[in-house]
C-alpha cells in the first residue's frame, strides 16, 4: 500500500478559516478523535506501538488526551505510516474521501464528523468553522466512536 497523508492539523489551524479566538490545538480535534479511535481498536503500526507504548496505554485508559498524542508524537500528521495494515485499508476507504467505492455507498469520516457537527451544535457557528468549536470531551469522542465503529463494521462486511 503506497504511503499517504490522511490529515495535518496545520491544514485546519493555518487555514483562513481558523477561528482566531480558538488554539491551533482545536484544529485538530476531528484528527485526535479518529486517532482515538484506531488506537482503542489495535489499528496503530507495530512502530508507534513499540515507541509509543505507554502512551497508547494512556489513551486507552482515558489518562492522556489525544491531542497532545497526535502533536507530540505524531508532529500533527496522520499518515498511513501510523497505522497497521487494517488501519490503513480502513483510513484508505473512509477517512477523507468520497471517491471510493466504501465511501460513495456508505459516506466518509469527514462528512461524517460534519455532520454531526451541525447535529450538535446547530446554527451557532458558522457551518465552515463549527467543527473548530467542538469541545473534547469524552462524550463528544464517544458519539464519534459509535459512528467510526458502525462504519468500520460496515467496512469489515465489504
């Protein structure tokens, strides 16, 4: 599988419409959720798994907050250097894209996450930068877990 470059965070916090009130690390939330949650279901290379091992265990016990994760040890880029070869097949079809084949049936992460943010938060932000205005909470991260794990059972099908 070729290497990819899934999401930076510097393409949402540099962007023109980062909201100037919020920190770079909020442009980042959408990614730390999807990191989240390949690392809760054993989807990150062998690699970050043997550098980053007590990290991992830390996020998977709630005790270390994603974000600082995926700025820290992962430079706030998510590739598919980060991911096993599940990891990486799943990231591939959904992560960013509505052209592939998994993603023009079934929809794709950051439609998704779009979404679900405007469920949400509704009209309270302006639709290009509400997604900046998501808080990180646990309960907010498990309303993404749930639609990541329906997607991924969906992938798992075919």
């Amino acid at each position: 599988m070729k290497f990819e470059v899934y999401d930076k965070a510097k393409w949402h916090y540099e962007s023109k419409d980062m909201p100037k009130d919020l920190p770079a690390i909020a442009g980042a939330t959408h990614i730390a959720f999807f990191v989240r949650w390949c690392v809760e279901n054993d989807l990150m290379s062998r690699e970050i798994e043997e550098d980053c091992a007590e990290e991992l265990l830390q996020i998977k016990n709630k005790e270390l907050d994603c974000r600082d994760f995926f700025f820290d040890d992962m430079d706030g880029v998510l590739t598919s250097d980060e991911l096993n070869t599940k990891g990486k097949q799943f990231a591939a079809a959904y992560y960013h894209s509505d052209k592939t084949k998994f993603a023009k049936k079934f929809g794709y992460y950051l439609a998704d996450y779009d979404n679900w943010v405007k469920n949400k938060l509704g009209s309270q932000y302006n639709p290009d930068t509400s997604y900046f205005y998501v808080e990180n909470s646990e309960e907010n991260y498990n309303e993404i877990k749930e639609i990541c794990n329906k997607r991924y059972s969906e992938f798992l099908k075919g």
